[in-house]
C-alpha cells in the first residue's frame, strides 16, 4: 500500500474529483432549458402538421390561448411518462386559456394507434418522423421530449428539452 502515498495518491485523488465532476456537469446538461435558435419572445415558426386524419392543420387553430406545444414520439419512454402530467394541466388550466397541443413526430399509424388505445385528453398533431419539425421549432439537439410554451399570439414564452414535471408545468402555466 505504499504506492497510495505521495504523488500517486494525489494523482488519484485528482482523477476522481474530476471523473466526479465531469459526471455532474453532464447529468445537469441533460436537464438545463434549451431554446436553440428560438430566443424568448421570437414568433414561433409556421409548422407543416396534419391532424390524426391526415388533413393540415395548424397551431394558430389556438391563436389567443397560451399554448404548450409538447413533441413527442410513441417510442419514446420519457414522452409516454410525462403524458398524465400534460393531460392533467390541460385539466387544470383550460378554464385560464391554457391549451397543450401534442405533435407526434413517428409513423402515423403508430400515432393513430395509441390515440385509439390512450383517448388523449388534449390534440395530437402529426410531423415528420424525422425530427426536422422540432428542430425548427429550436430543438437544436433533435431529443425528445421537447415543449415549447408560447403566449397568446405566438412568442415564445419558454423551451424545455427532457420530460416535464409538475412543478415546471406549473411554474409555466401560471405565468
């Protein structure tokens, strides 16, 4: 145990602060707010969407209420875990011109499906499959779940890359 003294022990020592802190910084990069090329208070871009059906659609259908744009997918985990919560604010909220807006990018039959199984309680919007309409939307990192809070004409409000909680759902709909 010899070798644990001196210089070595220090170089470990100084090995693992760092390994420790480069873990911390890359645990909190996953759950800081990003806005991508979308700065606060910038109109949100026109999106090419469609409704379950297939026809266009649009989120100035919602021009005048404060709007949660959630991006999602059926085969992502996190999207699917967070679904209650935005089911739950829409609830809550409506009555104070709040309205979440799911935009699905993923195979639309998949979407179809678990629209059928799942009844979502707020509208569910088709993209592309290819993250590109997120990306435009200032998903620069193309990760879901991705939301948007948008006022009442359109501005961004907020972005937030990763699974929204409760807390981060109230503090952005009370606002």
């Amino acid at each position: 145990m010899n070798f644990l003294r001196g210089p070595t022990a220090a170089i470990l020592l100084l090995a693992l602060i760092a390994a420790g802190v480069g873990l911390y910084v890359d645990r909190r990069a996953t759950q800081v707010d990003v806005s991508g090329d979308l700065a606060v208070g910038a109109p949100f871009p026109a999106l090419k969407l469609t409704d379950l059906d297939g026809r266009p659609a649009s989120l100035d259908h919602w021009k005048g209420k404060k709007r949660l744009v959630n991006f999602w997918a059926t085969w992502c985990g996190p999207c699917r875990e967070e679904m209650p919560a935005l089911a739950a604010a829409q609830a809550k909220y409506a009555a104070h011109g709040v309205q979440v807006i799911g935009v699905a990018q993923d195979d639309p039959d998949s979407v179809r499906k678990q629209a059928r199984e799942a009844a979502p309680a707020y509208p569910w919007l088709l993209a592309s499959a290819d993250q590109a309409t997120s990306a435009q939307a200032g998903n620069a990192r193309n990760l879901l779940p991705y939301s948007v809070l948008l006022d009442d004409q359109g501005r961004v409000l907020a972005s937030h890359l990763g699974k929204l909680d409760d807390a981060r759902l109230a503090q952005w709909l009370q606002r």
